[in-house]
C-alpha cells in the first residue's frame, strides 16, 4: 500500500522562502500509519542520493501519528518512507520531493493602455 507524505512547516514561514534558506528550516515529515492489521513494528525513513539511490535517515516505532524531523537546507530533496513488521519491508511510498515550489501564477494577460 502507497502511503502519502506530508511536510509540515513553520507556520510563520512561506514555503517560497525555502529556496537558498542560510540556516536549516526544521520540518518534520509525516504519514498515515498502517492498519493495524498489518502489525508493522516500526517504519525507515529514507532519502535520495542519486537517481534510483537511497540512503537510510532512521526508522520511526509504529504509532497512530508516524513522523520524522529533520531539516531542509533550501537545496532540492526527495524522502520516501517503508513499513516492516520484524519479518518484511513493504516498498517505498510515494517520493515526497523538498523544498515545495509554489504554484506557478496563473490569469497572464495583455491590457491596453489607454
């Protein structure tokens, strides 16, 4: 099962300002949790290094409210995450991709002017 991640922000920072931050932002990345019928015992928390590579950042008990901290420091990044239950690993969720770019603006027009 896919899980879909979250990243979670400062409330009093945009998310536009990530790009170029001097200082780490501390965020913290969040997913739903497995069923419990799916008895997983902890989930691994991981991050792309290369094209297809994947270094392990840690691994998280399994709780109702799964997260992980850690921080972002303005340059692009991708995490994904994976449940085990002490005898498997699923796969990977879906890649959550970092810093998070704003919508590109939309409504360009031409006016005359008078």
């Amino acid at each position: 099962m896919k899980k879909s991640l979250l990243l979670i922000l400062g409330a009093t920072l945009a998310l536009s300002t990530l790009v170029a931050q001097s200082e780490p932002l501390p965020v913290r990345l969040l997913w739903d949790a497995n069923p419990p019928e799916d008895t997983v015992t902890f989930y691994t928390v991981y991050e792309q290094t290369a094209p297809g590579i994947w270094a392990t950042l840690g691994t998280v008990p399994a709780t109702s409210t799964p997260s992980f901290s850690l921080y972002l420091d303005g340059f692009p990044h991708a995490y994904a995450v994976s449940a085990s239950n002490g005898f498997f690993e699923s796969g990977k969720s879906a890649t959550l991709n970092a810093p998070i770019s704003p919508a590109a603006p939309t409504g360009l027009r031409i006016n005359r002017i008078p």
